[in-house]
C-alpha cells in the first residue's frame, strides 16, 4: 500500500492493525435486519444476505455469533 501512495506522490505513514469484533443475535432475522441497515441493502438482497449469514453465524448457547476478524490500515499523511 506504501507503494501505491508513494507513486502518487502522497508521502504516508501506513501501520497495518488486526482487530476482532464479536456480534451477537438473538436470530437469524434480527442479524439480517442489522446487516441489510449496516450495508445499506435493499429488501431485495435479503435471501443472499441469509444465505452469506448462514453459512457465517455459529450458534452460542441461546445466541447466533458472528465473529469478525478485520484487518485495517492507518494511514497518516501531512496536508
């Protein structure tokens, strides 16, 4: 990524971080709902957006989990 800013001629510190989110449902309706709002979808994508969250979702005692590993950059930059 460093290189692709720097041939842009954008002189940039990039640090690169890994961060874990857990998100929690009470089911696979209340997960769809959130995530069909979060991705800013249309009603129409609900059983693509299902079939991705089932196959995604494990299930934790009374509760469906979703667990999120990110990688992110930080990139700073002087302007």
């Amino acid at each position: 990524m460093y290189n692709k800013l720097y041939d842009m001629g954008i002189m940039a510190d990039v640090t690169f971080v890994q961060n874990s989110c857990n998100y929690v449902y009470t089911d696979l309706k209340q997960a769809t709902e959130q995530w069909l709002q979060r991705l800013s979808l249309p009603f129409s994508e609900v059983k693509e957006l299902q079939k991705y969250l089932n196959g995604m979702l494990k299930k934790k005692e009374e509760f469906l989990s979703l667990e999120d590993n990110a990688k992110n950059a930080i990139i700073k930059i002087e302007i």
